[in-house]
C-alpha cells in the first residue's frame, strides 16, 4: 500500500489562491503544465568530483536523446554540490526540495549523504532517485515507495568477489576499506559469500574516508601474507591506492581483488599499476549488446569522454524517471501512478536490462572484469541476477 501521495499545490500557489484565476492558473502548474524539476545532489568537488559529474551527464544525454523532454514536459535542472559530506547532506537536500520545488531529487554518490538525503525525501515525500551510493539501508530498512536506485546496494559486487575468491579456493583473506558504508558494507556482502564456502577474512583493515595514507595498512597486508586482499576505494584514492599498491610491490605477491569501482573511471591515471586487476561489478568494457555499443558511442561524442559505471547509473536514473514520467504524461503531482510505472518497468541499460526489486533496487547480473590497457574487460557473469536480500524493508 503507497503512502506517497500527492503533495498538492506549491506553497507559493496557496498564498495567491485567494483569487479564482490565480487559483486555477496554479493548479494547471502543479498538476504539470509547467517543467519537470529535476535537482541535482551530486559531488562536484573533491574525492568524487568524478563520479558526480559523469552521473549528471548520463542522466543528461538519455533526456536529450528524447528530444530535452520525459513524459512530454521539458525538464528544469537544479544542482547543488553535496561535496561528499554527510554533516551537509540534510542542509542541501532541503534547498532542492523546499526553496527550488524540484519533482525528484537526483542524488547521490557518497553512502553517508544518501542516508540524509533519504531522510529529507522521506519528511517531504519528494521522489528520489539514486544514482550511486549503494549505502544498504536505502533499499533496505530505510526503503519506501518514493525510493528508487538505479545502481546497486553495497552489498551486491562484495558479495559477487566473495562467490569469485571462494569458487576459486582462496582460503585466507584481508579486507582494506575507507571506514563508512560504503567500504564496510561492501565487506560485509564479501565475507557472506565468502565465509559461506568455506573462506576466512582473517583481518578487516580500514581508514578514515577520504584519507590516502595508505603505506602503513599495506605494510601491515604484507605481513599477514593473505591468500588475497579485497578492498573498495573509488574515485581519486582508488587512484592513488592502485599505484602505492604497486610501488610497494605487492603487485606480483599478493593478488588484489575489488568491487569494480576500484578501476571504473580511473584506469587513465592508473596506468601500468592497474594491469591485469580483476574486479565484480554491474557494468564492464565489451559487452555484447547493441544498447550498450549506442550508449558508448553517444557518449563518446557528446563529452569526448569514455563512459563508466557512473556515467551509465546517470542514464539509467533518467530511464527510471521517464518511466514515470511516461505514465501520467509528465503530470508528477500523479506519485502514485509514477511509482507504479516506475516500479513495473525494465531498463534497457548499457549494462544489460534489468528489472526493480521490491524495495526498489536493480536484480542485475554482476561480471567478472579485467584490466586490459584503458579496459575493464568482461570476462563472464560472476553472478547471475544478484538481488540484494534487502533485510529489514516493509514496503
Ligand atoms: C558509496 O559511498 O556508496 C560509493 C562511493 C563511490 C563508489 C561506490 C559507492
């Protein structure tokens, strides 16, 4: 049952509604005469700088490829930098829902955001749209009808390397992450997986998010010798972990595993360090899909720019809106019937189609993918249609 009703008339509407014109002419804008507002939370400045620009030109390209338009309406954008700091996250997302009004919040990368934008989206019952952060909650105990992701949760590509090391007999293994969601939930789906089959994590290791002081724990890797190390960094430290992973040695000593975030988006700075790393994720280089042949294309022209991971999660997220938009003819006071659209339809992504779960997270196939030159290269589905458990949501 959705408790995501319609919001009614704009604040700015009730205050002139005194005057029968006034009051109709405002009507017809609520009731989505006007734009579709879209707002924008994304990092645009640090770590993952990156990863929220190539989001917003995902979501960009897909809308102009309908011609600027979803649902017959033209789209408004609205943006504000979350600078990947979760002590900001309740502050921005309030500026796009209450002072722009936008319809559907776009947000974000960085797990500790997510769980203040998801709150302020709640409260306000604005729809969102998460075009990264795989923080667990989201689509699990935090899950709600105005809720949807269009990348994945933490747990998925954790779990899918922790099937991968398993099935390949590994035995001993240490995990290294930033110390927040992101990285912490990302070993937990590992160790599930990999514990199950008989793997032991035999050391968590972690530092604070965004830090990049990373000889001391790779120091401490060495003299554990692992079987194997599985760690998540994205972003500008994954770059700079891949090459100090590298410079120290390690390289052709102890095998390094990774949710593909490790090299997705970053393997132009990385370089020779990254060679022949092996990473779990929802999206890779050479896949066989005519979709994804298009989407590369187009992109490349637009930006000039390789596409990755984030650049694809962003042209999703504008998939998943348009499929709401769709359904009531761009009229989004309808939320009801966006939410049913939107939880009924099947992305035709880049990464292959997919579906929603019922908490709203996509039930994707995760790849096993190497790096060859400038290439994350598929080298088959470690995990076929992983859903994750979403432990904990009552929709
Ligand atoms: C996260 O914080 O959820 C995240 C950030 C970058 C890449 C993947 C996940």
């Amino acid at each position: 049952m959705h408790r995501f009703t319609a919001r009614g008339l704009a604040p700015a509407c009730l205050a002139i509604a005194a005057s029968f014109a006034a009051s109709f002419a405002c009507t017809a804008a609520a009731q989505g005469s006007g734009k579709i507002k879209v707002g924008f939370m994304l990092p645009y400045t640090g770590t993952y700088a990156s990863l929220g620009n190539a989001i917003e030109n995902g979501f960009r390209m897909y809308v102009q490829e309908q011609g600027g338009r979803l649902g017959g309406r033209e789209i408004e954008y609205f943006k504000v930098d979350d600078e990947s700091d979760p002590a900001k996250a309740p502050e921005n997302a309030s500026k796009l829902i209450k002072r722009d009004q936008v319809d559907v919040v776009v947000g974000t990368v960085h797990s500790g955001v997510q769980m203040g934008i998801v709150k302020v989206a709640k409260e306000n019952n604005t729809l969102l749209i998460i075009p990264n952060a795989g923080v667990d909650e989201a689509t699990g105990p935090l899950c709600g009808p105005n809720i949807f992701r269009s990348s994945f949760s933490n747990w998925q590509p954790g779990y899918a390397m922790g099937h991968v090391l398993a099935e390949r007999g590994m035995k001993r293994v240490v995990t290294l992450t930033w110390k927040y969601a992101a990285g912490e939930q990302s070993v937990k789906g590992f160790k599930e997986a990999f514990e199950a089959k008989g793997g032991k994590v035999v050391k968590e290791l972690s530092l604070p998010f965004p830090n990049v002081e990373f000889q001391a724990l790779i120091t401490e890797v060495a003299s554990i010798k692992p079987d194997a190390v599985f760690v998540f960094f994205a972003g500008g430290g994954a770059v700079k972990f891949v090459k100090d992973w590298a410079a120290a040695g390690l390289k052709e000593k102890i095998p390094l595993y990774a949710s593909g975030f490790l090299t997705d988006g970053t393997l132009e700075a990385q370089g020779a360090a990254a060679q022949g790393l092996e990473t779990t994720l929802h999206y890779a280089d050479g896949l066989a899909n005519p979709r994804d042949q298009s989407f590369r294309l187009g992109y490349a022209k637009t930006y000039k720019l390789q596409p990755d991971v984030y650049a694809v999660q962003g042209y999703d997220a504008a998939q998943l809106l348009a499929a709401g938009a769709s359904a009531v003819k761009g009229d989004m006071t309808r939320k009801a019937e966006v939410v049913k659209a939107m939880e009924l339809t099947r992305v035709d992504s880049p990464r292959g189609s997919f579906t929603l779960s019922k908490a709203h997270n996509p039930v994707q196939d995760f790849y096993l993918r190497k790096v060859d030159g400038r290439e994350n290269k598929v080298g088959g589905i470690a995990v076929k249609a992983l859903a994750d458990p979403a432990r904990g949501c009552r929709i």
